[in-house]
C-alpha cells in the first residue's frame, strides 16, 4: 500500500499541518473539507499510522506525525526541485556548469562571480576546477568543462573558440632578504641566472620540453602557485608572480619587485580569454558567467596598474 502513496496526499497532509486545521487546508487547496479529510484519512491508512490527534477542535499531529511531516516535505521539495530543473533543462539552461580557471586568475572575482551565480541559477550545480598552463586547458579539450577562463600558451588549440576577457601583470619578486633585492639599477638577466628561479610547473603533457619566462639554468619547479608563494617570502628564490597575490606584501615592504632587464618593471601582461569547443558553446548559464565574470574583472582594480602599487 505504501507505494500508492500520492503527491496529492502529501501535498494536502503538508498544508493541513501548516494552516492548522482541515478547513484552512481547504480554503488554501481550494477544496472542500471533506475531500481534505479523505485525502488524510486514505493517507494515514495506506502507511498505517495516525498522523492527526482528532480528539479536540482542531488535529492535533502526532509524535509520528511529526517525525512523518519532515519526510513527507522532503519528498514534496525534491520532486518540486525535479519539475524546476526540467523545466530550465528544457529552457535551454545547463543542467550543470563546469569551468576550470588559470591559477592566475583573481580568485577574489572568481568567488564574487560564484555567489553571483548561485543567486541567478540557483538550480544550476557549479563544477570549479583550478590548473595552470597546460593542465588548465585539458579539462576544455577532453569535454569535462564546457568553459576555460584561461591564460596564452606558445602553441595553438584550433579546436577551441576564445573571447577575451582582459590583461592582468605577472611581476618579477624576490623576498626583502634575497641579494637580487638590493639592486638599484636594472638587473641584467646574466644576475639572475645566478640565482634559483621558482618556475611553476605544467601538470599536462601539453608543454613537455618548453619553459616560458625562464632566465636561469638554475630552476626550482613546483606544482602550485601557493607553494612557490610561500617559498618566494621565505628567501627561497625569485620568481614571476600574478601582482593581485603579491601587492599587499610589496606594500609591506617583505616582497620586492625586481626591475628586470627586457620585462617592464609594471609587469608583463597576460591575456586572459574563456575557451570553449565550437561543438559545445556556452548555454544561458555559461553565458552569464563569462559575461559576468567579465563585468566584475573590469570594475575591480586588478587590472588597473599604478606604479605607486609597484613603489616605482
């Protein structure tokens, strides 16, 4: 008999619980009391639980009624949620959004454009994944994001369609402590070379055998941008770092930016763009968040370069 249970059913225990009385969940069903009173009354015998106290003026629930009524709401929300999502799915919105963002990219706009979303598809689950260099643009490739916010390789991905989103600095720095820091002229990169560079490495294949930026032979490579963060402030040699991570420690004085010969002292740009498969072009939902993403990375001052952020 459980399995005869209906939606209606629930529907009418749920509302006779929330107006107070079987006459009330009428009025709000649009019903008469007796049809109100079945429903319940079929209820309670298909399960074989009294759910309602019917010996005062008004039913009172049960001790199992009250644990019942918390099931019972949860049937009713997650097939309502089911009939919701269908519906955008047949709207044309993704069922999910998958992204997979540089390790470069502003995480304080990527989280803003995250709240954003939750509000604007609150239906529509979001998938975040955080790579760099080649490892960035798999999940793109091989079909498991349908969006790459992304930084420029050396080679080409006919296979992908790009928009540009904006530039961000990429700056030279070494701890206050490091010997490169007490340069007063620029530094020749014959200089830098005696000295370990921190390098972030490719966890793809895509970039076996190149290196991008690289001035000295002796090299330290790490997977994570944290970790070459950390080891950058604890004097374990230089790097290139996104200046959105490390402007707030060049304020401070414990990180300094070295002016590099051949690299300007604000930074080298990196273009940014949101990278798709022609076959798989951003629904409503991915749209939104480009679009967004794009709004948001403009207001905020990231991309925005005084020199006084750079103590030039």
């Amino acid at each position: 008999m459980l399995d005869g249970v209906s939606l209606d059913q629930l529907r009418t225990f749920i509302a006779a619980v929330d107006e107070g009385s079987f006459s009330a969940a009428a009025r709000k069903l649009n019903r008469v009391q007796s049809a109100v009173s079945g429903w319940v009354g079929g209820l309670e015998d298909q399960i074989g639980v009294k759910l309602f106290d019917r010996s005062g003026r008004f039913p009172k629930l049960t001790p199992e009624g009250v644990l019942l009524l918390a099931d019972a709401r949860n049937i009713v929300s997650g097939v309502d949620t089911l009939k919701a999502r269908a519906k955008l799915m047949n709207s044309g919105v993704e069922a999910e959004l998958s992204v997979v963002v540089d390790v470069f990219f502003p995480t304080t706009v990527v989280s803003a454009v995250a709240k954003a979303f939750a509000r604007q598809f609150p239906l529509t689950p979001l998938r975040l994944f955080v790579e760099g260099l080649g490892a960035a643009y798999l999940p793109v490739l091989d079909g498991r994001c349908s969006l790459g916010i992304l930084t420029p390789l050396p080679q080409t991905f006919p296979s992908l369609v790009s928009e540009r989103l904006g530039e961000l600095p990429l700056v030279a720095v070494a701890s206050a402590c490091h010997p490169l820091a007490n340069f007063s002229h620029r530094i020749p990169r014959r200089e830098l070379a005696k000295h370990v560079q921190l390098v972030l490495t490719d966890r793809s294949d895509l970039t076996t055998g190149r290196d991008f930026g690289v001035a000295s032979p002796s090299t330290w490579r790490l997977a994570d941008l944290s970790t070459k963060y950390a080891f950058l402030k604890d004097c374990v040699g230089w790097g290139g770092m996104p200046l959105h991570m490390v402007e707030k420690d060049i304020a401070a004085g414990t990180l300094v930016v070295l002016d590099v010969d051949e690299m300007p002292r604000t930074g080298f740009m990196l273009t940014m763009s949101a990278f798709h498969r022609p076959s798989q072009p951003p629904g409503p939902a991915g749209k939104w968040f480009v679009d967004h993403l794009k709004t948001l990375w403009e207001q905020d001052d990231v991309v925005q370069v005084p020199s006084s952020r750079l103590g030039v």
